[in-house]
C-alpha cells in the first residue's frame, strides 16, 4: 500500500508506530499540526468516525478496498486523521 503521506509508509514494525506518535504529538505541541479535536473525547470520537469511514478514504484515495487485517502504518493513520477529522 502506498500511502499519500510519506511518514506514513516509512512505518513496519510497533516501535516505527510508537516514533511516530511520538513525533505527531511533537508536532502538535509545537504548532506544526493544528490540533483539531483537542478534548480527549473528541479525539477519540474522531478516531471512531474516521474508522467507519475509511471505506471511501481509501477507494477514493488509496484506489483499494480497506484490508482486512490493519497494519502498524493503518493504526498510525488512524491516529493522524482523527487530529483534524470533524
């Protein structure tokens, strides 16, 4: 799978996802990514709807159906999308 963001395919293995949580949440501190859902709530509100709704993420954007068995990379988009997904 290719994903749009590069980051994103740089991560193989649960200590690449844990760097870059590490780094997204960097990134938010500093003001490199605006924090859309800032209550913890919400985040995982929009961690939840992103979910269900990655079905057209990834036909319209991947080009491919949602695999059956996520990987290290899917989790870390999970985590990216629901920092901005209204």
């Amino acid at each position: 799978m290719n994903w749009p963001d590069a980051q994103l395919n740089e991560i193989k293995s649960r200590d690449d996802l844990a760097a870059y949580l590490q780094d997204l949440a960097k990134a938010v501190s500093d003001g490199r990514v605006a924090l859309g859902n800032p209550l913890t709530a919400d985040y995982l509100d929009a961690s939840a709807r992103w979910t269900n709704a990655m079905d057209g993420f990834f036909m319209n954007v991947i080009g491919e159906p949602v695999p059956e068995s996520p990987s290290w990379a899917m989790v870390a988009a999970i985590f990216r999308a629901a920092v901005t997904y209204e």
